[in-house]
C-alpha cells in the first residue's frame, strides 16, 4: 500500500516536469519570433534610410552638375549678392501690415534722454496689455507707447541720480520698478516724522462735557512735550505713555490707536489728516523740529461743519525739498520737454 502512494507521487512529480518542458519550448520559439521580427524591422528602416540619404546625394549632385570645375575638397561658398541680401530688412509695406503706423523710427532706435527704446520693446508691452486683434488699432500703439514713454523716462532720471548704471540704458523692468520706488519716496520733495494725540471729542462729546476733557487732557500732553524737549522720551515713548492713561477711556473710547502715528515719505499734495489746516502747518515745519500743542478739527457729517477734536503733537524727523514735487510732476515735465514716443500713420 505504501508503495503504490509513493509511485503514484512519483508519476505526478514527472508529468509536473514534462507539463514545464513543453512551456519552456513554446516560450523559447515564442522569443525568437518575436527578435526575428525586430530584425527585420530593423533592416528595412536602414534600407529606407540609406535610400533617402543616397536620394539626398543624387539631388546635391545635380544641383552642381553644371560647375564642371568644382574641386571637391572645398566647401561650396555662397555667393556676395546672397549675403548682401539676407542683410536686407524686411520690406516696409511688409511691416506697415503689422504696424499702423511707420515703423522705422523705432526700427534704428529711439531715445529718451540717454534710453534706447525700440520696436522690440513695443510689441514686448503690446503683448502684455492687448490681444492680436487690438493690432490694427492705433489707439492701442499710442497706450503703449505712453507706457514706455513713462518707463524711459523714470530709467533716464534714475540714471542722472546715480541709482541705475549708465550701461543699462534700456528697458529693463527691474530698473523701471527700481526707479519707480525711489522717485515715489526720497527722489521727489517729501516729509516724515511722528503724531501723538489726545482726543477729547471723538464723534460723540464726553460724559462729563467737552471744556472739562480740554482741560483734564491738556495737562497731560503738555507735560509730555515738555519731556520730549528734554530728551527724556522719544515721540513713540509718548505715545505710549497715552496708550497705558486708562483715565482717557471715558473721554475717548479709541485712545490708544489715536495716541501715536508716524508717517513717511508724504507729497504735498498728500493728506496726513482730515483738518485741512493741521496738512498745512506741517509744512511750516523745519526738520527735527516739534510743534506747539495744536487743536486739531473733525468734520461732523451731521451737522455739516467742522468742530475742535483732539490735541495734537507733530514732529518732522526729515524734509527734502526737490526739484518735483511727485512722480507725476517729473514724468508730466519731461514730456512736456519733449521726452515722448510719438506713433505716426
């Protein structure tokens, strides 16, 4: 019995091993089918390559088949009217279907003061600002370029400050912005410095009356000039000196955000506050030097008229008078000098 299991196994063990002979036969064929194929794959790509190349040659040849004495070991040279010719820009009314407007101004080159701007740089912007079907509209050209009219002269002024190389005389975004940033701030007329103040009738009059809180307050920022004067505190140090008077709560509910404020870089056509005339007198104002205590005005919507607010404090830390007083002022200057890109029909 246990013979007959043993033989049994046996038989199975071997019918295993001729099943995995037979599947490696058909996969051995099956292999070679398939590189056979890829030879011949192979062969009939580098026969129809060498037909193309040996194709190639024949028309090469025929194309010099009429210059008997061509020596072979040169290179062919190309003729001097060839080159002369791939010189030649491309014709005019070629561009003018392009452009509507003439083109060869911007073609050599058109300065602004010391920048080059060309019709490189206006199809660059075009791009930026306007489809393909804006082309033939002029107006389009015309707000382009006022853009790079605009651009070249804030790089030209920048280049006559120092803050840009005189190499870099050409459109260069970075130098625009760089340019831009400086005449918007210390290149053009400015002021900075410091507020503190206290308000004493801030939209709605105080509970204890209006008079009372002038003179419960006035104290306070009196004493606090003083200890500026003297150099015992800064002008922020002031202001928090405010922020912490909780007393001033019930007089101002916001007097910790209206204690203290610094401003810079402010235009004279720029407001620093609502009262017109308190805008006014910080111009009157030397650099480094601190006000006298001012009575500053809030306008009352309801009653359509100003009232006196809060006291006020100013010091101007610097003041720069220019030449422009803004960077419209300098850019409307220059054009006016006759510093513009003008597109003609």
């Amino acid at each position: 019995m246990g013979n007959s299991i043993i033989n049994n196994r046996i038989k199975i063990i071997i019918l295993i091993l001729i099943f995995l002979f037979f599947l490696i036969v058909i996969l051995f064929f099956f292999l070679l089918k398939q590189k056979n194929i890829k030879n011949n794959n192979f062969s009939f790509n580098q026969e129809k390559k060498e037909n193309i190349i040996s194709s190639k040659k024949e028309v090469n040849n025929n194309l010099f088949s009429n210059v008997s004495s061509f020596p072979t070991s040169i290179t062919p040279k190309i003729t001097s009217q060839y080159k002369e010719a791939k010189k030649i820009p491309p014709p005019s009314y070629l561009l003018n279907k392009r452009y509507p407007f003439k083109t060869e101004i911007l073609e050599k080159g058109y300065h602004i003061g010391k920048v080059l701007v060309n019709l490189e740089d206006l199809e660059k912007k075009f791009k930026l600002y306007f489809s393909d079907s804006g082309r033939s509209d002029i107006n389009n050209w015309e707000k382009i370029a006022s853009i790079l009219t605009e651009e070249a002269i804030l790089i030209n002024e920048g280049i006559k400050e120092g803050i840009i190389p005189s190499s870099e005389n050409y459109i260069y975004p970075p130098n625009v912005n760089k340019a831009r940033d400086y005449f918007e701030t210390e290149g053009t007329t400015y002021i900075s410095g410091e507020v503190i103040s206290i308000w004493f009738y801030n939209m709605n009059p105080p509970k204890m009356g209006v008079e009372t809180a002038k003179k419960k307050v006035y104290p306070i920022i009196n004493n606090l000039r003083e200890r500026i004067i003297n150099n015992e505190i800064t002008m922020k140090q002031a202001g928090e000196i405010i922020a912490q008077t909780e007393e001033l709560k019930e007089i101002d509910p916001a007097y910790k955000t209206n204690a203290y404020t610094n401003f810079s870089y402010i235009k004279p056509d720029q407001q620093i506050f609502n009262d017109p005339h308190l805008n006014q007198i910080i111009w009157n104002l030397n650099e480094e030097e601190l006000s006298k205590i001012l009575i500053g005005k809030d306008f009352s919507l309801s009653n359509n008229s100003w009232y006196e607010a809060f006291y006020v404090l100013i010091k101007i830390n610097e003041k720069k008078i220019k030449k422009f007083e803004n960077i419209e002022s300098l850019i409307n200057n220059r054009i006016n000098e006759g510093l513009k890109i003008e597109i003609k029909n």
